[in-house]
C-alpha cells in the first residue's frame, strides 16, 4: 500500500459527491433515524444533558457530539434532531477528509463509503451503533499506524483503539486482525507502539471484567446455557451460514475477489490471516443472534463482515491492483453505491411512512386532550409497514416536542402497556419511557419536554375511519 498515492481529482470529487447524498439521505429522513436504541440514547442525552454512555461503551459519546451542544443551547428540537442524523455522516465524512487531504488515501474514502452503505438498509435508520463507529475508528487508526517507518500520532492512537476496544466484542477481533497485518508488515521501530497497545488491552480487559453490565452478563449466561444444551450444533451454524450468504451475496463475492488479488500479490499469509478471522466473525456474528430473520438488529450483528471485506483494500492490496483499471473500478464502485443508496431509499420511504403514522397518532392525541396514550398497532398501522417497535414511546415524545415542550404526549402500544405489568407501575411519579421501562417525571428536561401526570387513554380509530375516539385505558384491561 501506498499511502502516499497520487489524488485523482476528478476521483476526489466522486467520493466527495457520494458522501453528500448520504448527507442529503440524512437529512430527508432525520425523523425516521430515531427507531429504536437510536431514539433511545438520544432522549437521555437530552435529559441527562450529558452524551449517554452504557455497558462500558465510551464510543457512544462520539454518537452524541453535533446534538449534545444543541441541547444546551436550547435548540429546537428540530435542529437537535437534524444535528443527530447529520453527526452520524459527517464523523466518517471528517475521516475520509484526513484521509484525502493529510494522508493523500483515496482508498479510504471508498472503504468509509463501503461502510456506511455496503451492508445496511434498516441500519441506516438506527445510525448510532458503537460498531459503526468503531469501524470508522478503525480507518483512522489504519491511516495512522500504516505510514512507512516509525510509528507517529500515538496519542491518537491509542484513544482510537481505547474507543475500539470499549465498543462492542466484534470490534476488539477487528482490530486484533489490524494489529496482526501491522506486526507482519511493521516489526521494526515500533516496539513502543506495541508495548503501548498491549498495556491499553490488558486495562481494557480488567476495567470490562470488573464493571461487566447486566446485559453483557445476561448474554454470556445466554450463550453458556445454549452451548451446554447443545442448541449451537451443526444445523445450527448452518441456517445461520445460509442466511449469510443470502443476504451478503454481494459483499461475499468482494472479499473472494480481494483474497484472489491478494493471492495474484503473493501475500498467502495475510489471506490465510483474513480467512481465519473471517471464521471467527461469522462464530462471533452467528452467536450473538437467535434468529435468521433479517432485521435491523441482524444488519448490526453481522456488520463486521462487511468490515472485514473492505478493510483489505486500505492495509493489505497494494494501490497499484486497483489504479491499473482504475476508470472501470471507479465505475463499478460508483454502479454499487447507487444500488446500495436506492435500497437505503426504499427502505427509508417505508420508514417514512411508519413515521407519518405516528405523527397522525400525535395529532389525534393532541387533539383528544391529555398526553398519554395507548393504541392497538394492528389497527392503526397500514400494511407492509414496519413495525412500532418497543421505541414508539419515545419517538412520539421526540416528534410531539418539535412543536414546542408544551406540545409533548407519549403513545404506547398496547403491548407496551401491558408488558408484565409494567401499566401498574404508571403512578403519578412515573410514565412509560419504552415497553421494559418506566422514567420519573421529574428527571425530563423541561427546555424540551412538559409532560404532566396524568392517566393513559386508549386512543381508537372509529370504524368509518371518520376520527379516534377515547377511553381510559382501564377499561380496556378490564375487557381483556
């Protein structure tokens, strides 16, 4: 690899133009960039008025940085929204700029393009996953650590690999498989490099063993408990190889293309390295989903082999394989991209249309007097729509507060309502924060929320489709 490769500006522009329509991708669909954990750690953030930060995965904060100092200038809840959808495209986007203009590595441009849209279409939507982020961490540490000669920037270095390695298991064997390139390109001069490297991974290891999260634990427990009643077996492993190669046909036949050129390159060791780590993020991805349903949680889980396909192109194929058809390959880059955006589009616009539902939600809430709501999802939400998820709670206090904090209500589901109970606890001290959990009154920011106590109502659509009708939602367990 060279790093000092000459910029083609008329590539530059290419990769410049393609980082603008994810931008212009984010900002049509700021509002529907909220499902889920996304929505999630965002209205902590607004509350807490800090970047939140859970199971040890300090990476998060980088999540939070364009919305964080919105909050506390009070801005309106639509720039803060618009701040949070653009913070998720303009961190890598700064990234590939070092990479362009410091560095003079096209390549990794492309491969921060590949990583925002190579694998995802739900994901797009959930944007702040550490995995993301550590991803394009990763680049930024390859650019740094694969100059030629000694090791420079270790200060950036290691508070790179500090966020790597505190986000999320995966990405610890992604960098471990960096490091191992580096070790076998890079010996010599960098003893200092990986003497440092070595004592941040051993504080990593004991600062995780001791403040282990429930959800961490629950999960080890999970996968101890499968693995000894034999659930993890042959057929097993192979739903979940299938569901790999139908979902990632594309980015699979990538990396076979790149482990041939790198065979053509005479670099067996290095594809004999990729090979094998691929077999441990697909034993990693695998048990760390129960299900071979794709779903946005599916394209978090198996993420990382669409790291480890493009990765190669910046650490390990030498620039010259790809200049020599350059025109052709840029073509073909640019042919993918636009297919990729177009599913991501798609799946926006039936995101949006969920969206639109919720906000009719609102608006007939508002309309009813009151400010909590509960509705029955299998009559109020269209066909061939996703789903509310557990976020809705949360999305409609999100949405409602762009009209100002007088304006807040929440909306459950009925399902939220009545998870385990969780309707009993609704006292007039705390409301619904999300289907598994209740949140004090007290503890909203009140610059952007004022939700007042009061009791839940069932808001139901009349059968002429004419307008909703209301009712405590009381009556409704009653008549269950």
């Amino acid at each position: 690899m060279y790093m000092t490769e000459r910029l083609r500006p008329w590539f530059t522009v290419v990769l410049l133009v393609l980082f603008a329509v994810l931008t212009v991708l984010s900002v049509v669909f700021y509002r529907e960039r909220l499902l889920a954990d996304s929505g999630y750690y965002l209205m902590r953030m607004i509350n807490a008025g800090w970047p939140r930060v859970e199971h040890q995965r300090y990476i998060l904060v980088l999540s939070q940085l364009l919305p964080w100092p919105g909050t506390l200038a009070e801005l309106p809840m639509k720039a803060v929204l618009l701040l949070y959808s653009l913070n998720h495209i303009l961190f890598p986007f700064a990234v590939c700029c070092i990479a362009l203009f410091r560095y003079r590595q096209p390549m990794a441009g492309v491969v921060l393009l590949m990583l925002q849209a190579g694998g995802l279409t739900t994901g797009f939507f959930v944007p702040m996953f550490e995995l993301y982020y550590a991803a394009t961490l990763l680049v930024l540490f390859c650019l740094i650590a694969f100059v030629p000669g000694r090791v420079k920037n270790l200060p950036v270095l290691l508070v790179s690999a500090f966020f790597i390695l505190t986000s999320h298991p995966a990405a610890i064997v992604l960098l471990a498989l960096v490091m191992a390139i580096h070790i076998r390109k890079n010996r010599r001069g960098n003893r200092t490099f990986y003497l440092l490297m070595s004592g941040l991974v051993l504080a990593v290891v004991v600062l995780k063993l001791a403040g282990a999260s429930s959800y961490e634990s629950g999960k080890v427990a999970w996968m101890t408990r499968s693995l000894l009643n034999g659930t993890f077996n042959v057929h097993w492993f192979m739903q979940r190889a299938v569901y790999m190669f139908q979902e990632y046909t594309l980015i699979l036949v990538l990396m076979l293309i790149t482990w041939i050129m790198l065979i053509m390159e005479r670099k067996p060791v290095e594809v004999a390295l990729y090979a094998g780590f691929f077999l441990i993020v697909f034993l990693l991805s695998a048990l760390n989903t129960n299900t071979t349903d794709h779903s946005r949680y599916n394209e978090q889980v198996w993420f990382p082999v669409v790291v480890l396909t493009v990765l190669p192109w910046l650490i390990s194929v030498e620039a010259r394989s790809f200049s020599r058809s350059g025109v052709v390959t840029a073509l073909a880059f640019i042919l993918f991209f636009g297919y990729r955006t177009l599913r991501i589009a798609e799946e926006g616009n039936r995101y949006a249309e969920r969206r639109k539902t919720i906000e009719r939600l609102n608006e007939a809430a508002y309309n009813a007097g009151g400010q909590h709501f509960v509705v029955d999802e299998a009559l109020v939400l269209p066909d061939a729509i996703p789903g509310f998820n557990w976020s809705l709670p949360i999305e409609s206090m999100l949405l409602s507060a762009q009209n100002g904090s007088a304006s807040t209500l929440t909306v459950c589901t009925t399902g939220d309502y009545f998870y385990e109970g969780i309707h009993r606890r609704l006292d007039g001290d705390v409301y619904l924060f999300r289907r598994f959990e209740t949140e004090y009154y007290r503890n909203l920011n009140p610059a952007y929320f004022r939700l007042k106590p009061g009791p839940y109502y069932m808001l139901e659509p009349l059968p002429d489709g004419s307008g909703y009708r209301t009712f405590p939602a009381g009556e409704a367990l009653e008549a269950e």
